[in-house]
C-alpha cells in the first residue's frame, strides 16, 4: 500500500510540474545542489506513516442488491503518508520555483484528484485521497539538516490520507428456518386458579328535598 500512495503522488506531481522535471522519491544527498547545473528534479520522500488518532468502531453490514446480508466488515483505518519535498535545479530560484508549483496546485483543493490514484488503490475501494500542502504538524526540514540528511535549501511538506479497506468477511452462520418466539395457547393447567366475575353495579341512590321530609314528617 506504501509503494501505491507515493506512486499516486508522484502522477500528480508529473501532471503539476513541468514536462522536462525529474521525480524521485529519494532523499537527496547532501551536497547535491551545490554547484550542479542539473535539470529540474523534485525528490518526495516519505519520511512518516501514522494512524489517525479519530478511528470508528464496530462492524460494518455489507448487503447485496436485495439488501440481503452478505457479509460483515470492519470499518476502514486511516493512515496519515507525510512527505518532503525538496527540489534541484541551476539555482535558488529555479529550486523555489518547483516548490511554489507545487504550493500551488495543492493549496487549491482538498483531495488527489481521482485520475491519479494508483489503480491498486482503486480496486480495494479507495478512489480519492485528502491532500494537505504545508500542514500544521509536518516535521521541520531543519530536523533534518541538524541529522545531515538533507542539503539547507527550501522544503516542502505534503501530507496523504489513505484509507485501509479491510477484507469483507464472507463466512456467515446460516440464516435460522425458523424463529420461535414462545407465543400462543398454553398447556399448562389450570391448576384450581378460581377466578372472579366482576360484581353488578351499585343500586341507585335516590334522595330527597328537605321540604318533602318536613312535610312527610307532619
């Protein structure tokens, strides 16, 4: 998967840059860019893979066209491909020039445009990938000045979020013919459970004026 994401990136940095500019995915030597008029090349190293910190759980239902389980699926994880990139060329300009291509085209959308992906990817499901130029957290390329490994000269940071797709797991229990839910008559006995009737209603009550029982009195 690895060789697949620098693959998609390196189609999209050939498509971005101009024609006669070389791509590679090695970190330079130190040394390189001084006093060699060289063509224009960019090296993209991947110096960092790491899993996202925000991960779904569960599982997932995979159904067919009748909506009839098929399948259960774990949900996909999402690794996080950082890269540097530094560029050669006959001079400071020319090496910041490539760079601010790059700047650029990336800084102008959200996602690898989808005529890029490794066709790898896109059979396991993965069709688009999230594109950050520049991003907040990428290590700084004076780290890897400090360590020797890379020339001082101007870097550039790009970050791939690709998705692993887990496998579909296609082994199922069979479905039950049928479901008994314990409802309906019961054979139990009746045990001499003596069960009462509902008493009649109460009798009317009939009342009368204190004038009537002046007068009954007398």
């Amino acid at each position: 998967m690895m060789d697949a994401v620098t693959s998609s990136l390196g189609a999209w940095l050939t498509h971005t840059l101009p024609s006669e500019t070389t791509i590679t995915f090695d970190l330079p030597d130190n040394g390189t860019h001084a006093g060699v008029a060289s063509d224009a090349q960019v090296s993209a190293y991947l110096y960092d893979v790491r899993e996202e910190p925000h991960r779904n759980s569960g599982v997932l239902s995979v159904r067919d066209d009748r909506a009839q389980l098929t399948g259960r699926q774990d949900p996909p994880r999402v690794f996080q491909f950082s890269y540097i990139l530094t560029a050669q060329g006959r001079n400071a300009l020319a090496r910041q020039h490539l760079l601010g291509a790059v700047l650029q085209a990336g800084g102008c959308r959200h996602a690898l445009p989808a005529e890029f992906v490794a066709t790898s990817l896109v059979e396991r499901g993965i069709r688009s990938m999230a594109l950050a130029v520049a991003p907040h957290d990428a290590l700084a390329a004076t780290h890897l000045w400090a360590a020797s490994l890379l020339p001082p000269g101007p870097a550039l940071s790009i970050a791939l979020l690709a998705p692993l797709v887990p496998d579909i797991d296609y082994a199922l229990a069979p479905a039950p013919r049928e479901v008994s839910l314990g409802i309906g008559n019961s054979d139990l006995p009746d045990a001499g459970i003596t069960r009462r009737s509902r008493s009649g209603g109460r009798g009317r009550i009939e009342e009368t004026p204190t004038a009537m029982r002046g007068f009954m009195a007398g």
